[in-house]
C-alpha cells in the first residue's frame, strides 16, 4: 500500500502546530488495528505501526472507533501534553490529518466512525456477483455461497442453461431480462433492475443480484444499485467474476502485460476520438452495439467503427473478432481477418469482442534502462564478478496445518461468518483455536500480517 504520509501544519522546526481544540479526523481508506501486548499497546496500518506504554491502549482504540474529535477528547491520558504528543505522532504517520473544517459545533463531536460498506446488520444489504462467462463452470464459491444466504435473488444471465440451474435451486429467484421488453431506452432499463432489487433490501432483507461475466464489467445497474445502498445506509459489496477478457487472453492466447493493452468499448471510443496505439494490444467491446442506444441487435454502424480505426491501422492488418463460448461443451468463435472484412463473415453480435494485436514493436529506452540499472551483465565483467556468489533466496513451503488457514478458507465461502467477522472481528476469532501470533494478525485485518503468519506455521502449538 502506498504510504499516505502527507505535510502537516508545522513550524519551522518542523513541530505540528496542535491545541487542545484543534479537530483531527481520520484519512479516508485508512485502515487500522489496535493490539494490547504485554507491557505495551500498537495501533497497526499496513505501513507502519505507533507503539507505546499499556496505558496509551484506550486513546488508540478511541483513535480507531472515531472519525473527527478534538486533541482534547482522547481518553485516559496522563495530561493534556500526552494527548498532543499521541495526535502528533498519528499525524506524522499520515493516519490522522488536521481537519479543514474547524468551526464544527462542539456537541456533533467527537463522531464516531461508520463503516458504509458493512453497515447496520440489522438492516437489508446487498451483495452483487458474477456467474462468469461459461455457464456454471466460472461459478465460484463465493458467489455460490452468498446465492445460498440470500433471502432474494435477482438474476440476469447470458444463457438458458445457466437460468435452468437458477431456477432449479432457487426456484423463487427473480429474473430482470422481462424489463427488457418493457423499456427502450437501455438506461431506462438499468434504472428499473435498480429499483427492483432495492426493494427487498428497503424491507431489510439480504438480497443477491447475479450478472453474468464480471458483474462490474460493462454492466451499469449494479454500479448504481451499489451506489443507491450504500447512501441509504444499507450494506453492499460486489464480488468480481470471471469477465469476456479473461476468457479473450486464454482463448486467444496471449499476454496483455507483453505490449501493454487498451480497453474502450467501441462507441465511447469514436464518441471522444480516442487515440489507439499501433503498438499495443487493442481491445474492443460491443461492437455489435456500436451507435446504439438500444439493447436491439443492430450492427449499421459498424462501417463507421471500421473508417474510424483506419487512422492507425492498415486495412489489411490481421484482427480477432471474438465470442467467448457460453456452454462447456462448444468452442469460442475466434475469427482472424483482416479489418477491412469484419462483419462480412461471422454475424457480429451483442457479445462480440474486436481484439488487435500490436503491430510495432516497442523500442527501449536505453537511457531509462541505464538509469534503472537493467544493462545485462556482461561474462567476466566487475558486475559478473559481484553477483556470482548471490543465492537466489530459499523456498519457503507453505505448513501442511493451519489454524489460521482454516479460518480464512472458511470465511470465504461462509458469508455469516465473513459478516460476524466484519462485525466484531475479536468475537469470531475468540471462537478459533488459534496461537496468539495468528490471533494478532488475524486482528490486524492486514494481508501481508496474515500471510506472515500461515507461512510461519504458528499453529502447530495453539493457545488452548
């Protein structure tokens, strides 16, 4: 994670101007846990950590639970100097800034701080997940394990055999492909799948909406039901799924980290002339839609499409218009032809995909490889010489156990104890048999802490 260190107020001895009045607030997406150890307490980000004496423990833990507060609101510190010692050091570490806003009537602080994306458990929430691209077989855990939760589902799939098996095992689910018929206008049509799978969120009810592919992938209701919730005040998440380009590079074949990539979908790209690069890989979605406002087949425009991308790219230079397959048991359309003869051989369609491959080659820049250090080392050089005895470093192997392990792995696939978890992290894991090193960094909520703490296999002697 980038270090959010940022300047601070100071004077020019480099001391952050504070008083005892002075509102501090929390930075935005800043994360944090609190640890009381022995004989001391630590208030964890991922970059760093403050520690100090046990009895600094009840000031970080207020510093964790709120959002905005004066200096002079933390608890429990020996005198008033203490507290603008603590605000300093939190401010240093770029986990507090001084608030732009001093004037804030005294009774609204100090503010407790609310977690939006989990919200009140009381209330309804809603969860968004992709089914993939090929009919159940991209399905995951995750979204399987929240469709089973879900007191609602919504669903709008790309296949009958994928809304079969919807409708088998959940045979109340809701489909949203009917308000298609219903609407014009595709924005109309969004706004609607929003105000359905609001509803029973509205009546506290935990609701499941399921989209095919990615389902924040060029799918625009989910977005804004995301949205709409998390203003209102209710839980929401979206779980990613399998999308048309991971299906592209593994059908295809090839990298998008060789050449770099773009991505446009094709009528935003001629709406604000966007520059295409030759030397990229080029990735183009929806051309079968390109000009239309409509969800209706129509493909008129895509002569358009072809004139537009004749500004970099020969008429005749080879490209992919590609239809990743729905079903296990066919294969994806992968149509090589030149540009000029898109659309004259397979029906371009609503899931159609233009992929072009870069045709120049990338030339280096040798005085940025000079600067970075990347000249390859030369046999017999000083810089042979000095690396020869490097030992690339040991394989660290993964514990055959872990208690640590098993509680991740379980919450990935159990969304009440995931929930419990985000809710009161302390109470779910007072539940596992963990060592105290798992249980410290299980707290921190930190992937790095976490990751440390399975390799290092602490959990071959629990605490009981």
């Amino acid at each position: 994670m980038t270090d959010p260190k940022a300047s601070s107020t100071s004077r020019p001895g480099g001391t952050i101007e504070l008083a005892m009045d002075t509102i501090l607030e929390r930075r935005q997406g800043v994360e944090c846990a609190v640890q009381r150890r022995e004989g001391s307490a630590a208030i964890l980000m991922s970059w760093n950590e403050v520690t100090g004496p046990l009895s600094i423990a009840p000031a970080l833990e207020f510093v964790r639970d709120h959002q905005r507060f004066h200096v002079s609101d933390l608890p429990r510190l020996r005198d008033d100097a203490s507290r603008l010692v603590l605000s300093r050091r939190l401010l240093q570490e770029g986990f507090l800034r001084i608030a732009a806003d001093q004037k804030a009537d005294p009774a609204l602080l100090p503010q407790k701080r609310v977690d939006g994306p989990r919200g009140n458990q009381e209330n309804g929430s809603l969860v968004i997940v992709g089914s993939g691209i090929k009919s159940l077989a991209h399905m995951t855990l995750e979204a399987r394990s929240w469709l089973d939760r879900a007191d609602v589902i919504f669903y709008l799939l790309s296949d009958p055999a994928s809304e079969v098996w919807i409708q088998s095992n959940y045979p109340d689910s809701v489909d949203l492909s009917p308000l298609y018929s219903q609407h014009f206008q595709r924005s109309a049509v969004y706004a609607a799948m929003v105000d359905q799978m609001m509803g029973p969120v509205r009546e506290g009810k935990t609701v499941c909406g399921i989209y095919y592919g990615h389902p924040g992938v060029f799918v625009t209701p989910t977005h804004e039901a995301i949205k709409v919730a998390r203003a209102e005040g209710y839980s929401a998440r979206m779980l990613p799924g399998v999308s048309a380009s991971d299906c592209l590079y593994a059908d295809v074949g090839f990298n998008p980290s060789e050449a770099g990539i773009q991505f446009y979908e094709a009528t935003d790209l001629l709406v604000y002339n966007r520059v295409l690069h030759p030397e990229n890989n080029v990735v183009l979605w929806q051309i079968g839609l390109v000009g239309n406002p409509t969800s209706l087949d129509d493909v008129s425009k895509l002569p358009i499409l072809i004139e537009y991308l004749y500004q970099f790219y020969d008429p005749d230079c080879e490209v992919v218009h590609y239809q990743g397959s729905v079903f296990s048991v066919c294969d994806p359309l992968i149509e090589r032809l030149p540009l000029r003869e898109l659309g004259k051989g397979a029906r371009v369609t609503t899931m159609s995909t233009l992929y072009i491959p870069p045709q120049k080659k990338l030339q280096p820049d040798m005085d940025m490889i000079q600067r970075l250090g990347l000249v390859p080392i030369q046999p017999h050089s000083q810089e042979a010489e000095r690396v020869k005895d490097i030992q690339p470093r040991a394989y660290e192997r993964s514990p055959n156990r872990s208690a640590l392990a098993d509680f991740v792995l379980a919450a990935a696939t159990d969304p009440d104890l995931l929930v419990r978890f985000e809710h009161s992290p302390e109470s779910a894991a007072a539940d596992a048999v963990l060592s105290e090193e798992e249980r410290g960094a299980l707290l921190t909520r930190m992937p790095g802490r976490i990751w440390g703490a399975i390799k290092n296999g602490a959990t071959q002697e629990p605490s009981a």
